[in-house]
C-alpha cells in the first residue's frame, strides 16, 4: 500500500479520523493529535517488545510512562483497570492528559475504559496491531472490562481521538490470530453487504497470505462500515446492534470456556454460524447461506463447531447480553448474506437446540 486511506468518523459535531497505512507508528501525526502535557502508554507483554520502544520515541519528551498488561483476554479485569489509572495518578495526568493504546481489543477496550473514567473522561488515542483491533474494536468507542459473569458488562461509551492503524504491524501477527481478525471482516458482509461476502470469497487466497493490497482494501471497507454505523447509532440503540451478529452466543462460549481458550475472533466465528444455523431453523434465511458461510470462516481457519459446553449454561450467560430486554433473548440473525436483523423474544428452546445439535 504506497498510500495511506483516511476515513473520517462523524458525531454530529465530534469526529475523529482513522488512518490506514504501512508505517504510521512512526509517523508524527498521531503524536500530532495529543492536546496535553501527559501521556501514559498501554499495550501488553506481547506488543511491548516490539512496538513499546518506537511509541515512546514518537511521544518524544512528552511526560509520559507506560503499562504493560499481560496478553490476552484473562487481562481485561477491574483490577488491571486499576493499575492504569494509579498510573495515571503517577504521572499527575490532568483532563488534558491522554491514553495511548498499543495493542489488540483487550488492550484497547481497557486503556479506553480507563481513559472515559479518569476524571470522567480524558483522550485516548488508537494505535491497533492486530486485525481484530484494526476492523473492529478500536473504532465506534465501546470501552470495558471483563466479570467472571460475563464479557464487557462493565465499560462506557467513550470515542477515540483517533485511530491510526499501522498495517505493517500485521507481518509479527501469530497466525492465529491473523485468522481471528478475518472473523469480525466476514461479519461487515455478513450483516449488510452480499457484493463484500461475495468479494472475501473471491480474495479468500490473497487474504490468507497477507496480500497488501486485499488487506488495505479488507481493513477500509471493515472501518467505513463500520464508521457509518456508528455515527448513525453511536449508543447503540437500534442499527449498531446488527454488528453484533454472532456476538451473543460467541461472548457466552468465551465466558463458559474460559477467557482465553478462544479467541475472540474464533468465538464469533462459531457464534455466527450458530445464528446462522437457528436462523435456518426458525424458517428466517436460507440453510445454503449458512453453508457458504461456514465454508468462507473454514477457509480462514478458522473453527465453526462450538467446543463442547451444557447448553443451558451457556443460555444462562446469553441471558446477560446487554441487548436483551426484561431478560428475554434479543437476538442478532439474518434472512441471509448480507440481511441481518434484530430479532427480540427469540424462544429459549429453539436457541438450545441449536446449540445441542451435534
């Protein structure tokens, strides 16, 4: 990619822009877009090694410290929340004082979270190095933290500044976890657009071996996607629940599982197909879109089959999904590629048929 690919997130009279492209860590616009006299770094013991050193030559002679987190999604606690914000004690941060979160989504749902609480709300900025990070959950402003009940049921609504994604990041990507971000870019064509599913398919091969040019054109279309919805629904009231598709049955695998045993982008993967599957079942989309789909998250490598669990456990953690009402099911499915939609009441017993099914 030679050059870089703005795109600007509205809100009304806010916005912010994200920016793709190779080498933007060391690019002196991001630095550019902090107002204060602090600035405290978070990112993890994985991403620090490789990225930490540059960030912080970047911040130049800034105040500034960092927090290395443990990787993974068993780090994104209250009690980690805490060390961020005793950092930020440290440092005498003020409300001009910003977050800077270098990493995947656990690194920079919590470094937000800590930010939208901090003196009840400073900047933080976003400079995603995972694909996960890069298509989803740096953009839109959903902050939190983990329970041992459930995923992300602690957090605030808190915008970035801006976004800067760094695509050279992805060449130190673990495969793994490569394929888990390809997850959340099926979703973008799942939920609303048949032409991009229909596109992944075609560019399955290129996305595997990390084409530059199918990437930038993956990561764009995913942010502006994205993008739009969040400034048509920022709060996630109507329309920005859609990017939830498979989210309620993969937050509750990843609960019952233990964070961690699945990625996140994985968790989806399976929860989509389930959606997917129980959309079939209920008569709501045809079964031969739910086949192209497990094919496309197969050739990704990535797992479509949940991973043995009591069905009914796992109803009990879907019934503390956030989208929920007076605590019936509220689900994300679709009438196929490229129709989700929001479906309230969903029936108990067709939900666990699905996830009884062999």
């Amino acid at each position: 990619m030679s050059a870089s690919i703005d795109i600007d997130v509205a809100l009304g009279e806010r916005r912010y822009p994200i920016r793709i492209g190779a080498g933007l860590l060391d690019d002196g616009a991001w630095r550019a877009t902090l107002r204060g006299r602090h600035a405290l770094v978070v990112t993890d013991d994985r991403v620090a090694p490789l990225y930490l050193a540059r960030v912080r030559d970047a911040l130049g002679t800034l105040a500034h410290d960092a927090v290395v987190l443990p990787a993974g999604e068993s780090a994104k606690t209250l009690d980690n929340a805490a060390r961020v914000l005793d950092a930020l004690a440290r440092l005498g941060a003020s409300r001009d004082a910003a977050v800077v979160a270098l990493g995947g989504g656990v690194v920079g749902d919590l470094a937000g979270f800590a930010a939208a609480t901090w003196m009840r709300g400073i900047d933080f900025v976003q400079l995603p190095t995972t694909l996960l990070a890069m298509v989803d959950s740096s953009v839109g402003g959903k902050t939190g933290v983990n329970l041992a009940a459930g995923k992300n049921l602690v957090g605030a609504f808190h915008q970035p500044r801006a976004v800067f994604i760094d695509t050279a990041t992805l060449a130190t990507l673990p495969q793994r976890e490569y394929a888990a971000g390809l997850a959340e870019v099926v979703k973008y064509g799942a939920i609303g657009d048949a032409a991009f599913f229909a596109w992944l398919e075609a560019n399955a091969d290129a996305l595997n071996a990390r084409d530059e040019d199918a990437l930038a054109e993956a990561i764009a279309f995913s942010c502006r996607c994205k993008a739009g919805v969040v400034a048509r629904d920022e709060r996630e009231e109507g329309e920005r629940a859609l990017l939830n598709f498979g989210h309620t049955f993969g937050h509750a695998l990843e609960a019952e599982q233990g964070y961690g045993a699945l990625l996140h982008g994985e968790a989806v993967a399976i929860g989509m197909v389930l959606a997917a599957s129980l959309s079939s079942r209920l008569g709501r989309a045809p079964a031969e879109d739910t086949e192209r789909l497990l094919h496309l998250l197969s050739r990704f490598g990535l797992p479509v089959e949940p991973p043995r669990a009591e069905p009914d456990a796992l109803l009990a953690r879907m019934r503390l999904d956030k989208k929920n009402v007076s605590g019936r099911l509220r689900l994300i499915l679709w009438r196929g590629i490229g129709n989700a939609e929001i479906v309230p009441d969903v029936d108990d017993a067709a939900v666990r048929g699905v996830l009884a099914a062999p």
